[in-house]
C-alpha cells in the first residue's frame, strides 16, 4: 500500500475512528490523541497489513488497543479533582439521552454496540476486530439492547 492510498483509507475511516474511541474514553481530547496515534502505528507498521482489504478492521484493533494503553495510563495520573473537572467539561446538552445511556454501558458491551449499531459492522467483523467468538459478539449485543432499554425506560421515567 502506498502513501496516497493509505491517505485516502484513512480519511474513508476519520468517523469510524472517532466513535470507537469515544465508547472506550470519555475525554475528546484522549479521543483525539488515540486516533492521532493509531493512525501513526499503523504507518509505521504498515509492512506487517497482510491483507490491504481488512485495513480498516486492523486499524480499528490499533485504535482499540491504544484506547486501552491511554486508558491504563490516565487512570495512573487523574487525580480526584480532575475528575469533577472532566465531568464539567462534556456539555450534557449536546448529546442525546441515548449516548448517556450507551456511555453508561460496560465497556465491552459499548464498543459491541458501537461497532454494530453506530458504524454498521457485521457480526463477523466485530469478532474479528475485536478477537472474540462470534456467540459472545451476539451476547453482548443482546444484553447491549436490553440494558439500553431498562436504562432508557429510567430515563423516560424521570423526566415525566
């Protein structure tokens, strides 16, 4: 793969990186950096891509993999007070009840949910992409949709 295709593969796969990330850290700017340095990962380990047609699912097992190394970092460094400050900083008002809800999910079952729901991908490449059995992928949907909807039905509840 040269430079200028892997450009435009990159570009084709701008959103799908974004909501991945997003159901894995809860800082936009985590979000950014995880994409950023995904995407540099993949360049440099671009000879080891054994098929150029599953770029995009081993970009996303990249990000996902940096999502968790971002995350195991920050949990070492966050103090108490930042925090509260993060909690300011994500303006409620531009998201949907259902985005809380599915930030509200475990993280396994949100990424499911993402990858499947959000970015449109098959059962197959989700098991692929995230390196589990095709019947855990089905579970974890499953327990996803009702999950979403014990927490949604709250949520409908209290704003009556």
């Amino acid at each position: 793969m040269n430079k200028e295709t892997f450009k435009e593969k990159v570009l084709e796969t701008e959103s799908t990186l974004y909501n991945v990330s997003k159901s894995i850290l809860s800082n936009d700017k985590d979000c950014e950096d995880a994409v950023q340095e995904a995407i540099l990962k993949a360049y440099n380990k671009l000879k080891t891509l054994k098929e150029e047609e599953y770029f995009k699912t081993w970009l996303i097992r990249i990000l996902i993999n940096e999502c968790y190394s971002l995350k195991r970092k920050e949990l070492k460094t966050l103090s108490y007070e930042e925090c509260f400050d993060i909690a300011a900083d994500n303006n409620k008002d531009e998201y949907s009840e259902l985005y809380f809800a599915i930030q509200k999910l475990p993280e396994r079952i949100r990424i499911t949910i993402v990858l499947y729901y959000v970015e449109g991908y098959s059962i197959k490449e989700i098991k692929k992409i995230l390196k589990i059995p095709e019947g855990t992928v089905k579970s974890r949907l499953a327990k996803g949709r009702k999950l979403l909807k014990i927490k949604l039905e709250y949520m409908e509840e209290i704003y009556e």
